[in-house]
C-alpha cells in the first residue's frame, strides 16, 4: 500500500507544479495570435484549458486544418494560439506547437484599446492586462525575464523564439539624469546631433528600453517622451552606458539658462531630476554624487569636473592663398570650446618674406570673451609672400590643447593674380632731368611687360615722330606665360648729322602682343662727338668699299646689323640687414642665336665671401638657356652670412657664356646694417618668431629660372640697376646700321667715277 502511495504522489507532484505561461501577445494585426510558453521541466497536456478576454471564453483545441493534432507543449517550448482558420502561418515557419481556439477570433477579437487576456483549467491561470499604449503599429507586447512586458524591438514580434527584449529590464529607478545641456552653441532647438539634450545612464544590471519615459522641465505642462525620433539609433540603454535625449525641435520643452530643472518620469512617477542656474553657452551641467557642476560637455561619456581646464582657440579666416593689391583680406576669431569666460589678449604680426615685421595687431587686449570674438582687417601691402601670425597672451586658465594658442599661414600679393591679359607700360625714360636727349645718343628705358595666355613672344621698342621712325627698333622675345617682366632696354637714336630732322617732341614707342603704349619726351640738338666719330667711320667703309670693289667687280659687300647681349641688374635694395636674405634680380637680353649662361652671385670685400656660409662662391649658381635675342630674368635670394658685421660690402654677379672661359662681371656696392630686432611686449607664448629666411634654401631648390612666386609688378619706380655695354670708344661703330644705304650710295658714286 506504502509503495502505491508513494508511486501515486511521483507522478501527481510533478503535475501540480506544471503550468504555461502567456510569454507574447499580437493584438494589433488582422492575424491575432497568443504565444505561450513551457518553463517547466516536463511537458503539459493542454485539453481542458481555456483562454479568455474581457468578453467571452475559448476552448484550447485543435486546428482544423491541422492533421495529427497534438495539444501537448514539450518543457521549455513554445506554442502559439490562433483563431481558427487563421493566415499567419502563410507568412513565417516554426517549429512551435501550432494550436486554436474553438472559434473563428481569440475571445471577442483581442482589443486595440486594451484588454485582458487570461490562459486556465482547473488548477493554474496566468493573465495579462494591457492599455494599448505598446505593441502597436505592427509590434506584440513581450515578456521580460522579470515578468513584466513590454513592447518587441522587432516588427511581427518573435512568435516561437526567445523574446526581443527578454534580457531586458523595466526597473527604472535605476535611470540617472547625468548631464544637461542648456545652452548649446547654435540654436537650442536645432536638429540633432545639434541643439539642447539631456544625457541619461542606466545603472541597472539590464538593458532597458526608454521608449515612452518622459521628460520634463520645471513646467509640468513641458514635456518631451522619448521615442525614435529624439535618439542616434534605438531607445535601448545597455547596462552602465549613457543614452542622448535630444530636444530636436520641440517647441514645448525648453531649458532656459538663467535657472531651470530637468526631470525625469515613468508615467507619474519621478525616476531623476536635476537643477542649475547660469548656463554659459557650449557648457553642460553633470550630476556628481557631491552636486552639480559645470563641466565641458561630455556625451555618452563620463562626466569630470572642470577645475579650472579650458580649451581657447585661435582661427585665422583667408578665403585664398593668392591675393591682389585690393582684395586683400582676413579675419581672427578667439573661440572658447570649452571653459569659463575669460579676459583674453591675442597678438599677431605680419612678416615679409625675408622675416622682416611689417604689421603689428592687437586685436584683442584684456577683451572679456564669453563664446568668441572677431576682429576683420584689410591691410594694404606690396607686392610679395608674407606670414600672417596670432598668439594668446597670459591666458589664465589651464588650457587642453596649446596647439590651437597660435595660428599662421602664408599667403602672397599679386597684382596680376588671375590675369589672363597681356599689358605693357613704359614706366620711365632715363634721359636725364631734363627729359632731353641728343641725337645719337643711345639712353635707356625701364618698361613693364606682362605676357599673360598669349603665343606672341615678340618685343619692339623704337622712336619715333608722326609715324616716321626716329632710332633703331630694338627687339627682344620673352618666352614665358603669365610672368612680369621689368625690363631695361637700350634705344639708339639716329644721328642726324646732316641736321635733316627738327629737334623737339618725340615718342617712345613700345609694342608687343597686339599692344602699343607710348611716352613723350624731347630730343634737343646733334651730338658733335658722335657725328666726328660717325665721319671717320664713314670715310674708313669708304676706303675699304672701294678697295674691295677693285678686286672684284661683281661682288657686293654688306654690313650685318647685330642685336647685342646686355646685362642687368634690376632689383637690388640699397641696404641688407645682417644675417638677412634680400632678392636680387639680374636681366639678359640675348643676341639674334641661342645662348647659355651661368650666373652667379655673391657678397664680398677684400678676398673673404659673405654670402657662401664657409662654402664656395657659385653655391648659388644657376643655368639659364635663351633662344634668339630672348629677354629672361633670373631671381636669386642672397643670404647674408650669420655674424656679418655692418658696413659697405660688394656685391658681384658673375655671368659665364657658355663655350667661354672668362666671365663678364657686374660689380655693385652694398651696405649691411645692423639686424633690426622684433619686440613684443609681454610675450609668454611657447614658441619663437622666426625669420621666413629660414625657409629661403629650400625655396632656392625650385627651377633655375623661377622662384616660389613669380615676381609681377606694375610699377618699379623703385628699383635700381645698371646696364653693361660696349665700350664707349666704339660708340659710333653702333650707327652702322643707320648709314649703310649712305655708305653704298657713296660706293656707287665711286665706282661710276673711276669708269669714267
């Protein structure tokens, strides 16, 4: 009997302690279905339960459709109730146990606004009551691993599997208002990732979903519920991680930044809340566990107190690299990215491209700041490559990042920046003071040529008077697009020895790419000397003419006429700083053949160089090709040797033909002052201002006949310079060209005087 009772209680037990549980819902799709679930270790028979809602009862039963129907659920299983007749199965497969109830709709139809839904026999019941505030649009209400539900992460719910957000927790109470931010920098109610937000961290073991929870500022009529639309990704918060609740254009929910409170709800319960005053813009407010700080903002992160920690920055606005004479601009902001408001001072300079101070700013001095500052200036400057510099000065705060304390750039003025056109200028006839010159004298001419996209590359320069030509054309080729050249050209003026032509008014005229640009200036009476030198010239081509037209009566003799080279410098300042770098530029005007040079140059006095830096005198030597009667323009950045002490020096360009061995040597005197010191006041900055002559060897490295930029200018009233010519003994040999219709009518004369 004892071994009866005993069997009997073993298989009664088990029975008493087995149940289903209602483990998902679908109450908002057309295919109604309930998933119920078997935790238990054994499995259970469910004939005789029934389900119920708010209205009617069900019996759990078979499918109809269904063949070998079974209405045993295996431990920890699943199976899913549907109405009779039911689509949902057209959809997704399962291995669930797949069960009905008696009638064409679960209970009266679950309901949309809410209902309860209760799964019994005799012995057990498990219910469920819900208001249709979750599982809508196309989710089910889930279960939790601790018993409460809550709305499926996933769209159709996961009928026959392990819940969406089974590992999930709905204890609140463990959600912490950790950071606020109150005054973004921007509009507060902009879009996010922009504009005001409300950092939260979840304390709990658990994920929780913060789908639904509210938020509130001092008004309780001012909410905000979070939901997708006011997060980066999901409403889901991961255990000990923070989650961003942004404003995103409420109009409603405002956090003012004199004084307000943030708070935080589960429908009427308070779960956190958080307090401040004096919100200073771009700054956040962190709950510490000893109060409320303001702190440099911190999202997703964990919050650190400020301590006197501050981020400045200095930005330097320049809409290009390249700027012209007029369009020169710029603007210096101080930012705070983060910190309290501070007294700033900044400081900047402009430095030329031999290091030298050439504008000073203070754009900021003691200035209190609060977010940022601008200050915009327009500097009128020559033509050049500068470096625009800012600094702070004696911030008081432990600033994060120096890098950003001082700022510069490079930039360049151009006159002719973006020039496609071509120009010429003559911009001065070296005549004397007078603006006279005599006939037959040879004079120069400084012009300015800008050969912009043209194919042309010829050069003319004559005088002349009403269109009757007055001297000698004198031509030259530059080869080069979009390029200044200042040149200096030689003019030889006719002799008029026979006094033919009136002194007076006459034009220099200069013609190149379909352009012509003229200048007045006045010729006074005939030079005797190079007339006296012109009539022995004559007379010796008279002899020689005669001589050889006895030899040989068929013959014919002509004189050729011969572009000259000439050599130029036509850039070198008056005086050089010590250790200082200065530009010299030397011009070529090649005769009618292709030629090449190499040129150098070099400062010295007595036998000692002070430009070589200890190694040899053509270390700055550069090889240059022309084609025929070429103008080019070679640039060179001369360094002053460290330790040069002031005083006159020379300055020598050597200039070696090739296929020659000896040099032709332009020599000119030089002075080098004492280095001019630059001083800003009150500088404690991190770093030194250093001369851009530092940079000058790496910019000596780019092509032979062309530097960083290309020197343009269109006016050079300043520069000075020499020109080399023939010696002045054989001035009159010039005029060759001039008489040699003279000469041969002379010739003829005596040949038809001797056949008589």
């Amino acid at each position: 009997m004892k071994v009866w009772m005993f069997v009997f209680l073993l298989l009664i037990i088990p029975l008493s302690f087995a149940f289903v549980e209602i483990n998902e819902v679908m109450y908002s799709s057309a295919d109604e279905w309930i998933e119920l679930y078997n935790p238990s270790p054994y499995p259970i028979n469910l004939s005789g339960w029934n389900l119920t809602d708010s209205k009617s009862i069900d019996q759990i039963t078979c499918c109809g459709s269904f063949d070998n129907c079974s209405l045993t659920i295996n431990s920890e299983s699943y199976a899913i109730i549907t109405p009779q007749e039911s689509q949902l199965y057209d959809s997704f497969n399962t291995t669930a146990l797949q069960i009905c109830v008696d009638d064409k709709s679960i209970g009266n139809g679950l309901g949309n606004l809410g209902d309860t839904i209760t799964i019994y026999n005799n012995t057990h019941n498990d219910s469920i009551t819900y208001d249709g505030t979750l599982g809508t649009k196309g989710k089910t209400l889930e279960k939790r691993s601790d018993n409460t539900f809550g709305e499926s992460l996933i769209i159709n719910g996961t009928p026959g599997m392990i819940n969406s957000i089974w590992e999930m927790s709905a204890e609140y109470a463990f959600l912490q208002i950790s950071e606020v931010l109150p005054n973004p920098f921007g509009e507060d109610d902009a879009h996010k990732p922009n504009g005001e937000w409300v950092e939260l961290y979840n304390n709990a073991p658990q994920t929780i979903d913060l789908k639904g929870l509210i938020l509130k500022d001092k008004d309780d009529t001012n909410k905000l519920i979070i939901a997708d639309n006011k997060v980066e990704g999901d409403t889901l918060i991961c255990s000990k991680c923070y989650k961003l609740i942004y404003r995103d254009g409420d109009t409603d929910f405002s956090l003012n930044s004199d004084f307000d409170e943030v708070r935080l709800f589960h429908e009427n319960k308070l779960l956190s809340s958080i307090s401040y005053s004096g919100a200073i813009e771009g700054m956040s407010f962190s709950q510490f566990e000893d109060g409320v700080f303001l702190t440099n903002t911190s999202p997703n992160k964990q919050n650190f107190k400020l301590e006197n920690k501050c981020e400045w920055k200095l930005n330097l606005e320049l809409e290009k690299a390249i700027f012209t004479h007029k369009d020169f601009s710029f603007q210096i902001s101080a930012i705070r990215n983060f910190g309290l408001t501070q007294n700033i001072t900044a400081i900047g300079i402009i430095t030329d491209f031999f290091g030298k101070t050439v504008k000073t700013y203070t754009p900021f001095n003691e200035r209190k700041i609060t977010t940022s500052a601008t200050k915009t200036y327009s500097p009128k400057l020559q033509e050049g490559i500068y470096q625009l510099r800012f600094w702070f000065e004696n911030l008081t705060c432990d600033d994060q990042y120096l890098q950003d304390n001082n700022i510069s750039k490079m930039f360049a003025i151009n006159p002719l920046y973006e020039q496609t056109n071509s120009s010429i200028k003559i911009t001065k006839i070296n005549v004397g003071s007078d603006d006279r010159v005599k006939w037959g004298e040879q004079f120069t001419s400084k012009v300015e040529i800008y050969k912009g996209d043209e194919t042309k590359t010829s050069v003319q320069l004559w005088v002349e008077r009403n269109g009757t030509k007055l001297s000698e054309i004198t031509r030259v080729n530059i080869m080069d697009k979009y390029k200044s050249y200042p040149l200096t050209l030689p003019i030889q003026l006719t002799p008029n020895c026979n006094e033919n032509i009136d002194s007076g008014k006459a034009e220099l005229v200069l013609s190149a790419f379909n352009l012509t640009t003229k200048k007045e200036f006045s010729i006074s009476d005939v030079d005797p000397g190079v007339c006296k030198d012109l009539l022995a010239y004559i007379k010796s081509a008279k002899k020689n003419l005669t001589a050889s037209s006895s030899t040989s009566k068929t013959s014919t003799t002509t004189i050729a006429t011969k572009q000259k080279l000439t050599y130029d410098i036509i850039e070198l300042p008056a005086s050089v700083e010590s250790d200082n770098v200065f530009r010299l530029n030397v011009q070529i005007l090649n005769e009618d053949q292709k030629n090449s040079f190499t040129i150098w140059p070099y400062i010295y006095r007595g036998s000692k160089c002070y430009s070589c830096d200890g190694g040899e005198r053509d270390a700055l030597a550069k090889k240059v090709s022309l084609g025929s009667e070429e103008a080019k323009i070679t640039e060179f950045l001369v360094k002053i040797d460290d330790g040069t002490t002031p005083g006159a020096y020379k300055l020598k360009v050597k200039i070696l033909k090739e296929g020659r061995k000896t040099t032709i040597d332009l020599t000119k005197d030089m002075h080098i002052k004492e280095k001019e010191e630059i001083k800003v006041e009150s500088q404690t900055s991190n770093f030194s201002i250093s001369p851009l002559s530092n940079t000058i060897s790496e910019i000596n490295e780019d092509s032979q006949e062309t530097s960083l930029f290309q020197e343009t200018s269109t006016s050079r009233n300043h520069l000075t310079g020499m020109v080399v010519y023939e010696s002045s003994s054989v001035k009159a040999q010039k005029l060759i060209p001039y008489f040699l219709i003279l000469t041969l009518t002379l010739l003829s004369l005596v040949i038809v005087f001797n056949r008589k």
